[in-house]
C-alpha cells in the first residue's frame, strides 16, 4: 500500500525531478542530434542562434524551379555556393537538375565525394594546389568541368592532365559585365576556345557568361534589359563558336534573379540558379515580374533562430545573434516586418519596434530573414530542417563539419 507520506513527497519532489530530467535532456541534446535521434525535438530545444529550414516551403522551392525549368526548355546546373550542403545537392539534383555549380575546388572536392557528378568550377583554378587538385577531379570524375579566361591556365591545365594521363573538361569564361572575371567577347574568347580545343588534355565543353549584376537589379524590366546587354557579348561569341566549327555543348549562367529572363531569352543552355532554395531579404526587395515591389516567385525558407537575452529597455530587445551569426540591418523579422533588426556586437544583436506593436520579452524566440545567403550560411555548421515547430533533420554544412573551406 502506497502511504500518504510518499504520496506527498512524491508531489513535491515533482517538479525538482522533471527540472532535473531536463538537465539532464539538454545536456545529452548534441549526443542525440549526432545520431540522428529527433524524437520529441522543436525549434524551443535548439541551441541558438542556429540556421532553420522550413522544408515544406524548401521543397516547394525546389520543385517550382525544376518545374519551370522543364517548361522552358532549359537545363538547371544549381549553385551550390549558397548551402554548401550535400543533402540539399543531392535534392537539387534529384528534382531534375543536370549537374551543380560550385564557386571553389572544395566545393567540388565535397560534391564529388558524395557521389554527385556534372560539377561545374566557375573560378578557375590558378596557382599549383588548384591546378593539381582540379586534375585530380577530372581525373576521379569525367563529368567535372572547370572554366578558363586566360591561355596561361590552360596551358597550366594541360601540362598537369598529360602528366596524369587523364582530360579535363574546360569552358570558356566570357566577360558579360561583372569585372571580375572573363576574357573579352568576341575574337579573344573564340582564340581561347581555339587554344584550349588545339589542347590534348583538355576538351573543349562549352562556353559561361555571368551577369552577376543583372541578378540583383531593381524591376524586371530594367533586369532584363541589363541582362540583355551583359549576355550580348556572349551570344555573339557562340554564334563566332558556331560558324567556326568549334564546340558549344553548354553555354552556362544565369541566377535566380534573371530565371525568367534567361530562359525566355534563350541565351543560354543552362541556369546556374542557387538562391531559389532559400530566398534572402537581398532578392525580396528586387521586384518580380508579377509585382514590380515584392520578388516572391520562391519562398523565404531559410531563418536565423535566435534568443532574446535581455529586455530592459522600452520598445528594444537583445537578441544572441550579432556580428559572428553575421546579422545585417536588412535583415528582417519574420512575422513582424515593421520591426527593425540593429547590430549590438560580436555576440548581440537588437530588435526594436513602434509604439502599439507587440514586442518580444526575456527568453522569446525570433526567427530573422538573413540578408545575404552565401555569407550567412557560411558562419554555421549545420541547418535544423523544421516542419512546422518539429525538426525533422539535420545537414551538415560545408566548413565547420564537412571538408576544409577553400
């Protein structure tokens, strides 16, 4: 028979036990998260700041991109330099795309190592380690490819491939606006293309032209007017390619901002799409062809989950997301757009509201709409993959628990 002295006791020890259990819960959370076990895990259990997916909106961006792609008659080569994440790779190309896009050899190095083939490197390798390491690829994976702009790294290229006895795969990076890399349009792209083709260790693939400014021009109009006179060059050098009998089996580029516009135009034979996954605060305030204010053709997927730490002054909060989580002024709040992010330091970031809007207290959670994706990403070891409240996965992002970053 259980007494009435136990029975109290055991109400009153209640809530020390639970409080214990949880100590104890909390503390065996990163054993857990390493081995795969979410059972009973929510965004209120997760450590912060940290990177949630919303995988419902994920996968919808996912799937209208390779829809629309489809539709237009267009190969998808995703950029991977967004996520860095196999597992969201490896759902790209399972939507249908024909390859990946990776903006550094370890990029391609990760991709490649987990199975994944049809990389495209858009930097061309210079220097001994990325020669050596792009050969190695080539020579691992026939599929990869990377790009050239100059005569001198191609000749680096083919000395390296002959010495392996193997081909690299080799496109030609033609000038289409951005100064940052491309030889000029025209006669000195088709001599390089000439160059590379003379090459016994390279093949010829294709040709790549980048408007990387015309992504993020404001209306769709004046974007697609930009990325008209960016891809000018381009178009006239494949039509020189063409006429001169030499190979022209992709002409790669594009972004998520120009998808609509490249695809109509029929520039190119592939888009190299990244940012469609998740979405920033960057792209939404470009404007879309639909609504010239707002660009929502792809979701906002993507949140920074943070904590609110301190709330002693009016209409302000504290959150644990500052400087090293690479919070931005432009960034923006979910579910609360009047409200404005600031910066407080390293470790501390602010959110602050008007008068009549509800505002956040002491140990809240905010989730906040990251400006730039390439740069946030980069600061975090993996994203909690979120239904609704519930994390349903982890991926592992490249850097902090993947391979080496550069």
């Amino acid at each position: 028979m259980i007494s009435r002295r136990t029975v109290c006791a055991s109400l009153i020890a209640g809530p020390a036990l639970s409080a214990a259990a949880d100590t104890k819960r909390y503390a065996s959370l990163e054993a857990r998260f390493s081995r795969g076990d979410l059972r009973d895990i929510h965004k209120e259990d997760l450590p912060t700041p940290a990177m949630v997916v919303d995988l419902d909106l994920f996968e919808s961006n996912v799937k209208k991109m390779a829809e629309h792609c489809r539709a237009a008659g267009i190969q998808l080569r995703s950029h991977v330099k967004v996520h860095k994440s196999t597992d969201i790779a490896k759902r790209q190309v399972a939507s249908g795309a024909n390859g990946l896009t990776c903006a550094t050899v370890a990029e391609c190095e990760l991709m490649a190592g987990a199975g994944l083939t049809g990389i495209l490197l858009t930097r061309q390798p210079a220097g001994k380690n990325n020669i050596h390491r792009v050969v190695a690829l080539a020579k691992r994976e026939p599929t990869f490819a990377t790009v050239v702009d100059d005569p001198l790294v191609a000749d680096w290229l083919q000395d390296c491939a002959a010495a392996e006895k193997t081909t690299v795969r080799t496109v030609v990076d033609v000038f289409a606006g951005l100064k940052r890399h491309g030889i000029e349009a025209g006669q000195p792209a088709i001599d390089l293309a000439k160059h590379v083709d003379r090459s016994k260790n390279l093949k010829l693939a294709g040709w790549m032209g980048y408007s990387g400014i015309a992504a993020h021009v404001p209306g769709w109009p004046d974007r697609k007017a930009r990325s008209l006179g960016d891809l000018a060059g381009l178009r006239e050098t494949v039509r020189l390619a063409k006429a001169a009998g030499l190979p022209v089996e992709v002409v790669t580029g594009g972004s998520t901002g120009t998808y609509n516009i490249d695809s109509e135009t029929k520039d190119l034979t592939e888009l190299q799409a990244g940012s469609y996954v998740f979405m920033d605060t960057l792209y939404k305030v470009i404007g879309g062809k639909r609504d010239p204010k707002v660009y929502d053709d792809f979701a906002m997927a993507l949140t920074v989950l943070s904590t609110v730490v301190s709330a002693r002054h009016p209409k302000l909060c504290t959150i644990d997301a500052g400087n090293k989580a690479l919070l931005r002024t432009t960034d923006e709040v979910k579910g609360h757009p009047r409200m404005k992010v600031i910066n407080q330091g390293a470790e501390y970031g602010g959110i602050t509201w008007e008068d009549g809007d509800q505002g956040f207290k002491l140990g809240d959670r905010v989730e906040i709409y990251p400006s730039n994706l390439d740069m946030s990403t980069n600061c975090y070891d993996r994203y909690y993959v979120a239904r609704g409240e519930k994390i349903v996965d982890i991926w592992p992002i490249m850097g902090r628990s993947g391979a080496a970053q550069r």
